[in-house]
C-alpha cells in the first residue's frame, strides 16, 4: 500500500511535465508556420492539420509497439525513452528553417512519444481496480494544471520570441527525463511481465482491444470522440485569432481556463461525483455535456463566451477517468499495457483525421466569401461527430449488465 503513493506522484509528475511541455507550444505553433511560409489563418490551417496527423500517423505505427515493449521488459525503459525523444524534438522544432523540418520533428516527436500510455499502464500496475477511477483522475489533474500552466507560458514567451516556447518545453521535458532516470521506480515486476509481448504490426494492437468487449466499444466511442476534441484542437488558436482577433496570449489564456477546469474537475470533483453517480452514468452524462459544448463554441459571437462554454463543459470531465476505470478493470494485468497502447493507436488513428477535418473545414469556412456565414461551423462539426460518440457510449452501456470483473489466468500467445 505505501508503494503505490510515490508511484503514483511520479506518474502525476511525468504527465504533468510532458502536457506542460505541449502546452508551451500549443498557442504559438500556428504562428510558426505562418512564419515560415509566409501566409495567414486561412493558409495556414491547412499545414497545421497536416503537421498534427503527421504526429499521430507515427503514434499510431509506433505506441502499440511500445505499449507491448512495456509489458515485456517493464515501463521504466519505454518512459524514459520517450521522454528524451520528447526533449530532443522540441529543441529541434526550435531550430527549423523551413516547414518540411517541422514536418520531419513531428515524424520523429511522433515515434517516441508513448509517455502518456505507459504513464496510463503504469497507474494500473499500483492501484487496485476499485481505485482506478481516482487513479486516472490524476492523470485529468495532471493534464488540467499542464494546460493552466503550459499555454500561459507559451503565450508569454511567445509574445517574447516565437521560438522561445520551444526552447522551454525541450527544457522541461529534458528535465523531465533526468528526474525520472533517477528515481522513477518499476511497477510492473517480472513476474507479471508477459514474455510474448511483442507487437510490430500497428493493426494487431486493436485484436488485443477484441478480446475485450468492453474496451472495444468504449474505443470506437473514444475514436468518434477524439476526431470531435482533435479538430478542435488544430483550430482553437487559427479560430480564435480568425474570429476575435486574438493574440497568442489570449489563446494561451483560454486554454489555461480550460485546464484550470480540468484539474478542479478531475483532480477533486471526479472522486466525489464518479462515486455517487457510478462509472457509468460518470461516462455518459460527461460525454454529453461535452457534445453539447461543441455547439456552445460554435454559437459564440464574442470571446468572452467562450469562457462561460469553457466552465460548463469543464464538467464533462469526469467521463474519461470513468471510462478508463471500466476498460482497466475488465483487462488482464499483463495486457494493461498492450490494451492501453491499443486505446492510443484509436486515438492516434482519430489524431490523424480529426485535425485533417478541423483544418479543411476551418479553411473552407473562413475563405471569402463563405466567411462571415459560417464562421464556427467547425464546431458544429465537432458536435455532430461527438453525437455519435454518445450514441456508441449508450448502446455500450445499455449492453452491460454488471460491471466488468477483473480478469485473469495466463497470457495468450501473440
């Protein structure tokens, strides 16, 4: 029991540096790219969909393989590799004369960027089953002050230099490694280590998430879900400045709102309503007030509003930990991490079209002469897509008719 309350704050600090990291960078790499072809929103919308599925077209390939690699040889490695791979391509985003060497530091950013499966594996090792709900609530607190603090501070360099905030997320997330080689301790020991993890085939990853019903469609539920939050995340700062006219700091505001209401909702509401309401119900009513969320940006005619969305569907926060808490608990312990690598390979798959759509859609919306018409209909579309998330998450849930037990016995081959 005492061993589970260090790992688990190191976990908390390895997510947290990792998001603080991206943080840093989110409200000013559009700007990047306006920057080094010489264009606007408009044109630059485009190349930062393609840039973000870049990304995810890597972690696709590649989380699965380190998802299993984690199960075989133990999580330290896989995060620590990770983690340096991070620092290293945020220094060389840094750098980059030209939009195809940012295109090639995402390739590569993409390829060792597995922390935050292993992170998730790693808080299924040390909490039981009925805890694991509080458990991933640290990971949304983690994520929640990475964004409080990350985007401030992006915006702030930013409006300083526009490569500064890389230089700054190479350096906390370097720090981030070394605190971690140090003392970052092994939760998986080798008895519970599975000596045929060992995955190449990026599509094997979702046969590991058939064999559990459950984790399956919750995964198609998440896949809808994230094309939603992917598309709204290559747009927010392209929107925003389109829109209202905002700087790099004002978006870097905006996105530290959003994570003050992650880290408040997660990080304490989540443990107090998840009980109450059950993992279930937790999941379905935050999925729909994130739905409806979509719709509130959209509908915003002035920048102050979105903050009123942001504080409403901060709310919804509490569907993932109750989401995750289900999956785990109806998964092997030898197969957290090839389940949780193949739930990253879902997300990365809706990481590679959510920006793709959000770009193009934002793009054909703000074109003249379709621009003063139809300004937030990416968002509508965002809310569309989340619609049929919610619709997957009930049928889910309706078909269940007792939670799902911990399951056991030996690894299956391959």
């Amino acid at each position: 029991m005492n061993r589970r309350t260090p790992a688990l704050s190191f976990a908390f600090l390895t997510i947290l540096l990792d998001v603080l990291g991206f943080g840093l960078i989110t409200p000013i790499a559009p700007q990047l790219v306006e920057q080094l072809q010489g264009g606007d929103a408009a044109t630059a919308a485009p190349v930062v969909g393609y840039l973000t599925a870049t990304y995810a077209a890597m972690q696709f390939v590649f989380a699965p393989l380190l998802g299993t690699l984690s199960d075989r040889f133990g999580r330290r490695p896989v995060l620590l590799v990770s983690m340096l791979g991070s620092g290293l391509d945020y220094f060389a985003m840094a750098l980059v004369p030209t939009v195809p060497w940012l295109f090639l530091t995402r390739a590569l950013n993409g390829l060792s960027g597995a922390s935050i499966t292993t992170a998730s594996a790693y808080i299924a090792d040390v909490t039981p089953p009925e805890k694991r709900a509080a458990g991933f609530g640290i990971v949304g607190a983690a994520f929640g002050i990475g964004f409080v603090l990350g985007p401030l501070i992006g915006g702030v360099l930013g409006n300083i230099h526009v490569r500064l905030p890389f230089y700054a997320a190479g350096a906390v997330t370097t720090v981030n490694w070394f605190y971690g080689l140090l003392i970052l301790p092994e939760s998986l020991p080798p008895e519970r280590r599975n000596p045929r993890a060992l995955r190449l085939n990026p599509l094997r990853a979702f046969a590991v998430l058939g064999r559990y019903p459950v984790a399956l469609r919750l995964a198609g539920a998440l896949f809808l879900l994230n094309l939603a939050q992917f598309s709204l995340h290559v747009t927010w700062v392209l929107y925003t400045q389109y829109r209202y006219d905002w700087s790099p700091f004002d978006a870097g505001m905006s996105l530290c709102a959003v994570g003050i209401g992650a880290a408040v909702v997660q990080g304490g509401l989540a443990r107090r309503i998840i009980p109450r309401l059950g993992e279930r119900r937790s999941l379905f009513v935050g999925v729909a007030i994130g739905t409806c969320a979509y719709a509130g940006y959209g509908l915003a005619t002035h920048g102050w509003m979105l903050y009123c969305v942001i504080a409403v569907a901060s709310l919804g926060g509490i569907a993932m930990p109750a989401c995750q808490a289900i999956i785990t608990r109806s998964v092997r312990p030898d197969e957290q991490g090839a389940v949780q690598g193949g739930l990253t390979s879902a997300t990365s798959f809706a990481n590679v079209f959510g920006p793709l759509i959000g770009s193009k859609v934002l793009h054909w919306s703000i074109d003249r002469p379709r621009a003063d018409a139809t300004p937030g209909l990416v968002f509508f579309v965002c809310a569309l897509l989340a619609v049929c998330g919610l619709v997957v998450v009930a049928l889910t849930l309706r078909s269940m008719r007792d939670a799902p037990a911990p399951v056991t016995g030996p690894a299956k081959p391959g």
